[in-house]
C-alpha cells in the first residue's frame, strides 16, 4: 500500500457549526413511513412527490432532458453529489478533512463504474449516467475517464497515484481483483485518516470505520460460502482492519450452515436471525438488514459525542440509503417486481 501524509491539526477542532447544519439537513430527510406510500405509487407519481422534496430542483432541471425512472435516477445522484459537496463547503479543518476521507468512496465507486463500462462497451454517455461527483475526483475529471478508449487508457491516467497500485491488479481479463483491491486501498487510507485525529470522537470514528468493514466482510461471507468457494478465494476477498477480521476470516469456506450457526452470539446476529437461515434462497434481504444495523449503529455512536464527526457521518450514511432506497423502488416498479421483493432488498433503519 502507498505510504500516505495525512495532514496533523494543532488542536482539537470545534464541530458546533457543522453539526448544527446538519440538523437543519436532517429535517429534509424522507421519513420512513414515506417508503411505504411510495411502494403504492407508480413511477410518475413518486416523480411529483419528490418535486416537493429537497429533490426538486434536480427533477425540475433534468425533466427536460429525461423521464421516468431515468428521471429519478439522475436527479437522485445528482442531488446526492450536491449535498455531500455542500458537506464540504461548509466545514473546515479536521472536519473538512474526515468528510473527504469518508467521500473517497465515491471516487471508488465512480472508477469502477468506468471500468466496468469500458468493460461491457458502454459509451461515455451512458457510463455517466451512473457517476457520482462526491468525492475528491470532480466531473471534469471522470468524463475525461470515460472518454477514454480503453481500460488500459483510464488505468494510465492514474500513474503516480495511490490509485496507481490497485489498478494494476487489472489482468485483462476480469474486474474483480481490480475492484478488491480498490476497496482496500480505502479502507486503509480511511483507518490511517481517523487514527490521525485529535478530536473526542475520533476514537469512536474508528469503531464505526471497523464495524463497517465487518459488515462489507460479513455479506462478502454470506455471497461466497453460499456459492461453495474455498476458503482461500474468499479470505482474498475479505478486507482488512475489521475489529472481527480474524474471526471472519476463519469462517471462509465453511460449509454455509455451519457458518450460519457460527454467527450466533455476534452483536449484529438479531438484526438478522430470523432471515439467516440454512435454506435461504439469496442473501439480500440479509445485506439489506446488515447495512440498516450499521446506519443504527452509526446514531447510536452519535450520541456519544453530539459535537463531534459523527453527527455529520450518521447522516452521511443516511442520505446514502435514502437514495438507494428511491432507487430500488423505481427499479422495481419498472421491472415490474411486487412490492413485497422490492421492500425486501431496502434498508429502513
């Protein structure tokens, strides 16, 4: 891994304001009863309501260019991007710092959508279409990358970067290594970013940090001991930090009941034991669960330290979910899915 020079800030940062703005942006959340209704909408009507939401200026600006679900789609992420960088605009600091840190997730996630479209054929267009401007790399930056000819050409670009180690694990043949290795690379710099902090939460940041590793390790487990992969693909796959990684580590492999049963006992088991059977057909519904524990646990850490970083990465994670949760139930309606298989793959906390 690249060595990294992490900023050192004099003193510990006051978070008074930042949190206080976040409160106010707290409000404008979709409350959850909302998802409920929105199941008994179809697609245009979900549209309207969310033009009397803090989503209308998006749907407004991109109705003329886009309908339906596409409308949403767009509007969502475009909104999210929006909302984040206002998160950035408005801190300062150590504050500034961590949120950056925390948003490199989506110069992840933007990456590996251009890969996996050069991958596939995709033209830029239609790549972006599915970028996220959130985190350090802006726009300008990722459609370059998309109008790039090839894979090789966009892994180019990223020469003398920390990018630079983990994009070349791309063989030319498959992603999955590449984007293994891009989740790494994050997860280390977000443990170095944390550890480095003076602040009071800081410490609790970390255990939020470890916990969400765990949880990224624990549905890599459920998908792959489901699929009977051996024990040493898997624990390729397992990110490191994790406060459980040992012990995750040592379920690789296992044969899928027994690692069910292995899992009693563990602090995130009853948001999922009565799903977590044996016989479970697909792990969804288990990831849905798994990732509503972790926005909980994300609150629940909050009220530690009110000003302080985790205020702000409660609600981070939150509007997060939100998105993904309108944009489940556009996806579902479109494809025609019952509402009951679409309400199970969303995350209500």
């Amino acid at each position: 891994m690249p060595v990294l020079r992490l900023p050192k800030f004099g003193k510990p940062v006051k978070y008074a304001y930042i949190t206080g703005r976040v409160r106010a942006m707290k409000t404008k959340l979709i409350p959850n009863e909302m998802y409920a209704r929105m199941l008994n909408m179809d697609i245009p009507e979900i549209a309207r309501y969310l033009e009397e939401t803090q989503y209308k200026e998006e749907i407004d600006a991109l109705a003329k260019d886009y309908s339906g679900a596409e409308l949403i789609e767009h509007a969502t992420f475009a909104n999210l991007a929006k909302t984040y960088r206002k998160l950035l605009e408005v801190s300062i600091d150590e504050p500034q710092f961590l949120i950056l840190e925390y948003l490199r997730r989506w110069d992840i996630w933007n990456i590996k959508t251009i890969l996996r479209g050069k991958f596939y054929g995709a033209s830029d267009s239609e790549i972006m279409k599915y970028i996220v401007p959130a985190g350090e790399l802006d726009r300008e930056f990722l459609e370059g990358l998309a109008k790039k000819d090839s894979i090789n050409d966009v892994i180019a670009a990223f020469e003398g970067t920390d990018f630079a180690e983990a994009l070349s694990k791309y063989d030319g043949k498959f992603l999955a290594s590449v984007e293994n290795a891009l989740d790494k690379l994050y997860y280390f710099r977000m443990e170095r970013a944390v550890g480095g902090t003076l602040s009071v939460g800081g410490g609790l940041l970390l255990k939020y940090v470890r916990r969400e590793i765990d949880i990224k390790n624990l549905i890599t487990l459920f998908r792959m001991n489901k699929a009977g992969i051996e024990a040493g693909i898997v624990q390729e796959n397992l990110i490191p930090g994790g406060k459980l990684s040992e012990e995750l580590s040592r379920m690789a492999g296992q044969p899928y009941a027994d690692f069910v049963r292995g899992l009693e006992g563990y602090p995130f088991w009853s948001a999922i034991s009565d799903v977590a059977t044996a016989d479970l057909d697909g792990v969804s519904r288990i990831e849905a669960r798994l990732k509503a524990y972790l926005i909980r646990y994300a609150w629940s850490l909050s009220n530690y330290h009110p000003l302080s970083i985790l205020p702000v990465l409660g609600y981070i994670v939150t509007k997060e979910t939100e998105v993904a949760n309108i944009r489940k139930i556009v996806r579902g309606k479109e494809a025609g899915l019952p509402n009951e298989l679409i309400e199970e793959q969303m995350v209500v906390a």
